[in-house]
C-alpha cells in the first residue's frame, strides 16, 4: 500500500485559511507537555526530587487591577463607562481603552463607525469580519459593498448615513460572538445611537435585531416589521432587514430587503414632514 502523502505547510495553511483561523493567539507557542524540573526547597542527597509533568493547564496569571474579574463585572463596568462618554470621540476613545472584552486582545484594533454622524438614519450589523478588522472601518468587505448597493439604490451614500455594529471588535476567525460578549458591548452601542440620535434605526441581520430590540424572534419574522426604541433620550422607530451577507447567499431575498429599503424612505420622509410642520 502507498502511504498517504504528507500535507505540504502550504495545503495546510490554506486549510488554516478556509476554516476561518487566520490568527495566532500568543506570539510564543506554548509546550503544555513540556516536563518541568521540580527543585525540591531541600532536596535530600538520597532521594532526589523526582521530573514532573507540567499541568496541561497552566496557572492563569493574575489579571491586571483595572481588568474586570468576570463577565457580570465586565457588563457593569462597560454600562458605567457608556454612561460618561458625553461625546462619539469620547466614547470612541474609552472603548478603545476598554479592558473588559477579550475581543479587544485579537482583533486588529477597534472598529467603531463610518459615515456622518449628524446622519437620520442610522444602521448597526454584528460585528466586523476580516476586511473590516484590518481597516478600521465597518462593512468594507464584500458585504459592505452590497450595502453600499442597496443605500445607493434609494439614493443615500455614507455621507448621508452612520454605520456601526454591536460588537466593536473582530471575533477571531468571524466565529459568532458569545452570549456574553454581545452583552458586554452592547451598553456602548446603545451609548453610540443615543449620541448619534437618528430618526431611524436600521438593524442588519438577526442577532443585532435580536441584540437591539431585544426579541427572540428570528430575522425572517421580524424584518420589515417597524417597532419602536427608545434611545435613553427619545422613542424613535426601528426596522429589522436581512443582513448584506445573507443576501449574497440568498440573492432572491434581495426582494425582500427592497420591501424594507422603500419602508425606509417612506420613514424617513415621514419624519422630516413632521419635523418642519
Ligand atoms: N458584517 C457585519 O455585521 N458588520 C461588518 O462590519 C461587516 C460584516
């Protein structure tokens, strides 16, 4: 029998690539079955002491003062940090500093918002993909660029709209977020749309529906149904739309989002007749 041939680094890192993990965790590999010498404090001449597997678990270092202890105390630190941020800019630079989300220690650096935020209409996704972590800027990928598309097509631009997501930071490898990641960052989207103030919130996609407008319905029950949100300041309305990057593996749902695209323009002109009257 031919032995199976040995895969070259370069089958393997495509491999790598096509299962999503494109980043390293730690600079430095870790041998976890590495034997570590254990000196005895007084080892006796007769009996020395003798080589020990090293756990397969290291001990975890002792987490810096300013880093929250678990998720619950990081949830409470973000909430108490969003609340401060009189401003976008500084509530852009307190996440950039913000210890409580291990996000923050694989992603490429935060990606916080694009467009204009004097902007009407507002739109939050779920989290920034690859393209998007390496250029600072959400929906820049494949995705951002059917949403470009579709804004394009009733006629709005970035310069006419503001861009955010719920979670600020890349998952490594786009794995979906955690349960507690989502609630850790949500005080500061919520923080962003209140500052941000727009007369319609768009929300891309079943989990920042589910996120925002805190329904456990899924996306096909929920978009193109208008609710309302209350910003902390005002109740503004709300529409759930399928998620650009559905659409590009769905394309016949397209219909689907222009039903909501054109609810949007309705809305939006709706609410600058009742602004000038
Ligand atoms: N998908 C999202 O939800 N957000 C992005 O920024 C990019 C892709």
């Amino acid at each position: 029998m031919t032995p199976e041939p040995v895969p070259s680094l370069r089958q393997l890192l495509a491999f790598y690539v096509d299962a999503g993990v494109d980043c390293a965790l730690s600079d430095e590999p870790i041998d976890r079955l590495a034997v570590e010498e254990i000196v005895a404090e007084a080892p006796r001449p007769s009996a020395p002491a003798a080589p020990r597997l090293q756990s397969p678990i290291a001990p975890r270092p002792a987490l810096p003062a300013n880093i929250p202890a678990t998720p619950e105390a990081a949830i409470v630190s973000a909430r108490e940090a969003a609340a401060t941020a009189p401003t976008l800019e500084a509530l852009r630079a307190l996440m950039q500093s913000f210890d409580g989300c291990a996000l923050r220690t694989t992603a490429t650096q935060l990606v916080f918002a694009d467009g204009n935020p004097q902007a009407r209409l507002m739109l939050v996704g779920e989290a920034p993909g690859r393209d998007e972590d390496i250029e600072g800027l959400p929906f820049v990928g494949r995705s951002g660029k059917l949403l470009d598309l579709m804004l394009a097509a009733i006629g709005l631009d970035r310069s006419k709209v503001y861009i955010a997501n719920v979670i600020p930071w890349r998952p490594p490898g786009n794995r979906t977020p955690t349960p507690q990641e989502t609630q850790i960052c949500l005080p500061f989207i919520k923080r962003q749309i209140e500052l941000v103030n727009p007369d319609v919130l768009v929300t891309l996609g079943n989990p920042s529906t589910q996120a925002l407008l805190e329904t456990r319905e899924g996306i096909m029950r929920t978009r193109g149904r208008w609710v309302d949100y209350h910003t902390g300041t005002r109740t503004i309305r709300a529409l759930p739309t399928l998620h650009p990057a559905y659409l590009l593996r769905q394309p016949t749902y397209k219909r689907h989002a222009w039903q909501d695209l054109r609810a949007i323009v309705t809305a939006l002109e709706a609410t600058e007749k009742s602004a000038a009257s």
